[in-house]
C-alpha cells in the first residue's frame, strides 16, 4: 500500500504547488506512513533506527520525506499531562 502511494508521489513537483496546498494535500498519508513506521518499533527493536532512517531516506518528493519525519517525531514524543 505505501509503495504505490510513494510512486504516486515521486511523480509530482513539490514547486507546482504551495508548501501549504502540498503538506495539506499529503498530510493524512505522511500521518500514515509514519504510523506504520512507527508501529515497527516493537518488532525491529535495537534494529528499527537503521530501517527506519533507510525508510525516510528512502521517500520522494523530499517534502514529502520531512513531513513522514515530523510526523514520526510527534508520535515519539511523550504525552503531555
């Protein structure tokens, strides 16, 4: 499922849009992506920073990559009280 939505992606100009019209346009699937990163935590352990690095590195447009990013630094980030 993310493959296709990646080679949907690597298609497409981030400059033909706005930051602003392409991160709304892509935020749900970055959300995703990084949901499904993030998910291989537990099953990869001490394994899952290299995988996960190589995963980013690995995503296009790079917008695209920094929004995946982010997203997977909300979700490591300790719930506030």
């Amino acid at each position: 499922m993310a493959q296709g939505r990646i080679d949907q992606l690597q298609g497409q100009r981030v400059t033909s849009l706005s930051r602003a019209e392409f991160h709304q346009q892509h935020l749900a699937d970055a959300r995703n992506e990084a949901l499904r990163l993030f998910q291989q935590k537990t099953v990869l352990q001490g394994a899952w920073l290299n995988w996960v690095a190589a995963q980013i590195y690995s995503l296009r447009p790079a917008a695209y990559a920094s929004m995946v990013r982010r997203e997977l630094q909300r979700l490591q980030e300790p719930e506030g009280p």
